[in-house]
C-alpha cells in the first residue's frame, strides 16, 4: 500500500547501498561534455539521438522502486510543459532490480509509465542490464542518489546537476535566457562534493553496519552521530525506530511513543508513518502495543479532521488489531468512500483498502 514517505530519507547513502555500481569510465562535472544517450529502450515520447546542437535538453535519472522519484514525476511533467519547445525533457531509468542479462525489468518499467499516464508526460527511456548509463553518468559526476537532473546547454555541455525539485525549474529558465552562471554552478558543486565527503567519512560506520544487517549496531552508530552532533537527533529519528523495532520491539514501541508526543505531536505524516509501521503485519510485530497504535493513529486522524483516507485506513487496522470490529468496520468505510472521491487516487492503495473492508465485514459477521 502506498503510505506517506519515512521523516528520514538518506537518499544518497541508502540508494547507494542498495546499488552495485559499474564503475565508471570517466569522471564527469559541469562544464563537461555530457556523455551519450546509450539506452536498451525508448518507452515514451521521441527519441533523443544527441545532444546540444544549439538545443537546451534536461535529462533525468530514476527508477520504479525510487519514493522521491514518484514525488517528483509531476513536477517534471510540469516543467517540460512549462518549457515545451524550449528544452527537452528526457527521464531514463537505473538501477532496477534485475539479474545479470535479465532484460524482464523493462516490461516492468514499461508498465510503470503507461501507468503514471500524464503525469509523467515527457521523454523516457530505460538503460540497459550492463549499467552503462548510470555509470556514465551518475557514477562518473559522483551522484549516488535519485532523482538526479542534468541541465545540458545548446553545446552539449553539462550545466547543471541536482535534485529535479531543488533548483530546476530556475537552472533551466536562467539557461534559456542564457542568464545560467555556470562558473558558479561549477563552484557550487566543487562545496557541494566536497560536504558529501565529509558526510560519507561521517557514515562510513553506519553504513558498514547497515551492510552488514547489524540492526543493533546501526542504532548504536546513530546514537554516536547525536552525541557529536545533537542537532542530527530529529533526522534520525524515525530512521532510529525503524532499525531498533527489528531487534527490539519493546524499546522501538517506546520510542514511537516519544515521537508521538515529542517532535511529531503534531505531524499527522509522522504518526501516520509510525502507526502504520506498527499495525501493518508486513512488519510482523509480535507484541504490538495496540493501545499506543491506535493512540498515534487517532492523532494523525484528528489532525486531518477525519477526511484523509490513507490515514483512516491505518486507523481502521489499528481498531481490527485491537479487536474493536464495530470501529473498523466504520472507519473503513469511510476511508474508502473518500477515496473512491477522491481523483487519481492510487489504485494499488485502494484495491486493498477494499480488501481489507470486505475482510471486516466477514469478521463482523
């Protein structure tokens, strides 16, 4: 089911420990020439056979199993239309799951975009099993973490490179009134490279512990970075309650109570995420704390007035897990009328919301 994204979002370190990177051929930056397009499929829109020419093109790297990537999907929709004629807009997929020389992830890619419909609405592509596009570019300009956007000029070269939703829109609008100061851009990245090592020297243990699938360690690691650094504590917290829940119900419940009545009293995403974490039987929590659950759960409810329906659904499987079937049954209902009401409601979502009311209604009898 589709739910809220986690309050900690590690993006570079945690997609970079998911990915075995090729290693790449170059090292690449701004100011340099972008590298070919060399993709296994071309799923959407024209085909992109080059580069520059005097044309200004965007090119996006993302992946089907990447959160952030979904979230800003929209929004890239929104910028090639907003610049249609004016700079091309091309989305190429990595790092998909996928054994060696297993081309079946492309019919999933395939799926996802017909799919997202118009809310994906520009060029995409998905590169091949060897990895060479992410290589080449990603691992080459030293980006281990998704979304990221290239800005290329009309020369071909690479102008800028960030997040799609941080700095895009204006890179590319500077760019095409050839106001873009890439001489800063480049500066900019050299900082920005240069706090990214530190930040990984920083993690290095954290991230051999996560390797490693050492849970207790990792909270171990975590607790070290607030003690040198207490202004990291709210960062890692719910990256802090996720690991410790997988080795230690009892203190991870007690910890999701402090969230709920410490820092995120009053952030219905939060409590959402926490509840959902522990009611939802994917987690397999063996001893959950029904009554905390449906505390946090009711929270989140009340704080959106009862009208949003992802947040109901949790707290209707929070009532079903405490036995109170007459208020589960009630509040999925709910949960589901308002999202049958609600426009481009995710489909996924809702199929097993609906699932879930016929599963009451039976245990109700």
């Amino acid at each position: 089911m589709a739910r809220f994204p986690a309050l900690l979002l590690l993006t570079a370190a945690s997609v970079s420990l998911a990915m075995a990177q090729k290693p790449a051929t170059r090292s690449i930056g701004i100011g340099d020439t972008a590298p070919p397009l060399k993709v296994a499929k071309w799923l959407k829109g024209t085909p992109v056979k080059s580069l520059g020419k005097g044309k200004i093109h965007v090119v996006e790297f993302w992946a089907t199993w990447c959160g952030p990537c979904k979230v800003s999907i929209p929004h890239l929709t929104e910028l090639a239309h907003k610049y249609k004629g004016k700079a091309t807009f091309t989305g190429v997929s990595v790092w998909e799951h996928h054994a060696p020389g297993d081309v079946s992830y492309l019919k999933n890619v395939d799926s996802f975009v017909k799919e997202m419909g118009e809310k994906m609405d520009y060029n995409i592509a998905a590169e091949g099993t060897e990895g060479a596009m992410a290589a080449s570019w990603m691992t080459a300009a030293g980006q281990d973490g998704i979304p990221t956007a290239f800005v290329i000029d009309p020369k071909g070269k690479i102008a800028w490179i960030g997040h799609p939703m941080d700095g895009l829109d204006e890179a590319v609008g500077k760019m095409i009134a050839g106001k873009l100061d890439v001489k800063a851009e480049a500066e900019k990245a050299r900082k920005q490279k240069e706090e990214n090592a530190k930040r990984e020297l920083m993690y290095a243990p954290l991230k051999a512990k996560l390797v490693a699938k050492d849970h207790r360690g990792a909270v171990e690691e975590v607790d070290k970075l607030i003690a040198a650094h207490p202004e990291m504590k709210n960062q890692f917290a719910m990256f802090r309650f996720m690991e410790q829940l997988k080795f230690d119900e009892a203190a991870a419940q007690k910890t999701a109570a402090e969230l709920g009545d410490g820092m995120l009293k009053d952030s219905a995403e939060g409590l959402n995420q926490i509840a959902w974490t522990l009611v939802d039987e994917k987690t397999g929590v063996k001893n959950l704390d029904t009554a905390l659950a449906l505390r946090l759960a009711t929270r989140a409810a009340d704080l959106t007035k009862h009208e949003e329906p992802n947040i109901l659904d949790t707290l209707a499987v929070a009532y079903f897990r405490a036995g109170q079937m007459d208020e589960a049954l009630a509040t999925e209902k709910k949960a589901v009328s308002i999202a049958e009401g609600t426009k481009e409601f995710d489909a996924a979502s809702l199929k097993e919301m609906k699932a879930r009311l016929e599963q009451y209604t039976k245990a109700k009898g």
